[in-house]
C-alpha cells in the first residue's frame, strides 16, 4: 500500500503543478456495487475562491490507471479534491 | 430538459446559502451534477439510434431508448478496458461518470457521508468539461457501446417497431453485436470513416490534453 500512495502523490504533484498539495491519502474500499475502489483524498492550499483547474482534472483518472500496480492495479481511482480550509471543518466535524 | 440546464441548477443548489451550503444542498447540486451526465448520455443514445425527438412517427421509440439508460449497466459499460481504445473524450467522460455516480450513491443513500462545498464545485466543473469535449459526435460512439451491451429488451422492440424491417433489421444487428463480443467495436472505430471523425476533433486541439 505504500508504494501504491508513493505513486499517488507523485502523480497528483506531477499532474498539478504549481499548486501547493498539503495532503494524498489512499485508501482502499469498495463501492457500493461492491467493486473495489481506491479513495484518493487531495487536500490542496490556493487562495480564498480559487479554484483547480478542471481541464486537468478531467483527465486525472485516465492518466492514473495505468500507473497503478500490484494488488491495486486495477481499483478504480476516486478522487475527492478539498481545500486545507474545508478538509479542516471536515475533521473537526468527523471529531 | 437539457443536460447543460442541470448543471446551472447545480451551481444555484451551492451558491443558494450564504457562506457555507447546507449538506442537503451540497447532496443535492451533486446528484444534479451527476444527472447531466446520464441525461446527455441518454438524449445522445436516442438521437443516435432513433434520429432525434422532433420526427413523430420515432417519438415514441425515442423516448424508449432515452429512458432505457440504466445507471449500473452504463457504469459496468464505463468501466470495461475497451474505453481505452476510445478517444480520450470518450475516457473522460466515462471515467467522469463512474466517479461521480458512486459519489452520487453516497450522496443519496449514505447518511453519514459529508460534503464540502470545494468538492462539490470541482465536481460541477469536471462534469461540464466532461460534457463539453465529448458533446460532438465521439461521444455517439460511446453511445453506441453501452446501447449494443445493455440497452433493454424493450428499447430494442421499440426501435424494431418504429421502423419495420430496417428496425428489425438493426434490432437483429444489435443482438448479434452483442454476442459477438468486443470486436465489433474495434471494427467500428478503425473503420476509416470513423477513425477520421474521431481523431480529427482531437488533433484539432479540442481536448486539452
């Protein structure tokens, strides 16, 4: 699992460029059909209002895929993208 | 109804609370968000198996086809390792649509499943881009794939009813694509033909990347 959330962070670093990624998590699950997914949770820091860059994350799945390895390789990848002022209101109400 | 319209009511759901959005309407401006990809996928299959609505000798069979689009079947479809021989329109998309129908899942069913209102905008605008660089006539080809796999009994007698023998024709034309597994497709989309008027869109520099 590790070496699979190695590879997550660096591909979303790689992917986004020039924002400023505070957190990657990995976690393995699995949907509700059943299927096995790998939940991928990026925490990103830009400015009040600003926004990712759709276009780039459109295509985030399809560039993944086939980096993924092992044991994992053929989880489908679900993103979650949060900013570090939300994904913080979301652990103090998970608290 | 329009599938573009979905999205602005999306984004009326998140912006209608000052500050920070209720969790009902995060839920519910997602699941909008994702009932636009379905419906444009839906009103794509019929216009491209019928011919579109304004015919009304084909109302009917339209309306069958659109409403023969089922959530879990068109998710397996996204899902099989054929899209990746599609263009990258195609790919998008139907990755697009498997996120966001578990997401949508959750934000139905799942009671102890919280939204931020950053999420929920990514997941608007990923979506409309989704829609928008696969609006031409790739995503009729996708199309095609999930109606030749999944399409329902009763659409296939549909559109056998509203057109005779071409119907029957094409009915039996689908059921036997259906058996025959994946090559059909690859047949489809190396066609010459075809393979121009996907790729040329792509070449063009519509999608970005």
């Amino acid at each position: 699992m590790d070496q699979i959330q190695k590879i997550v962070a660096s591909f979303v670093k790689d992917r986004l460029k020039g924002v400023s990624i505070d957190s990657v998590t990995v976690e393995p699950d699995v949907d509700n059909d059943g299927d096995r997914v790998l939940k991928i949770t990026v925490v990103y820091d830009i400015g009040k209002g600003s926004t990712l860059d759709s276009n780039k994350l459109v295509g985030m799945v399809r560039h993944l895929k086939p980096q993924l390895l092992g044991e994992h390789g053929g989880d489908f990848p679900l993103f979650r993208f949060l900013s570090k002022t939300d994904a913080a209101k979301l652990k103090n109400e998970a608290a | 109804m329009k599938p573009l319209d979905l999205i602005s009511s999306a984004r009326l759901l998140i912006n209608s609370d000052k500050g920070k959005p209720s969790q009902v309407n995060l839920r519910r401006s997602l699941s909008s968000a994702y009932y636009a990809m379905f419906h444009c996928l839906a009103r794509t299959s019929a216009d491209l198996l019928v011919g579109g609505p304004s015919a009304e000798k084909s109302k009917h069979a339209w309306q069958q086809v659109y409403r023969a689009v089922e959530h879990s079947a068109t998710k397996n479809a996204c899902k099989d390792k054929i899209i990746r021989d599609f263009p990258k329109p195609i790919e998008d998309f139907a990755n697009t649509f498997v996120t966001m129908q578990t997401k949508r899942h959750s934000a139905d069913y799942d009671p102890f499943f919280t939204l931020v209102k950053s999420e929920v905008l990514h997941d608007i605008d990923t979506i409309e881009s989704a829609i928008k660089y696969s609006r031409a006539r790739q995503l009729k080809i996708s199309a095609l794939f999930v109606h030749l796999y999944y399409l329902k009994k009763e659409a296939r007698r549909a559109v056998a009813g509203a057109f005779g023998l071409c119907g029957g024709w094409l009915a039996g034309w689908l059921y036997a694509c259906r058996q025959a597994s994946v090559q059909i497709f690859y047949i489809i989309y190396k066609f010459p033909f075809a393979s121009c008027q996907l790729v040329a869109p792509i070449n063009a520099g519509i999608h970005p990347s």
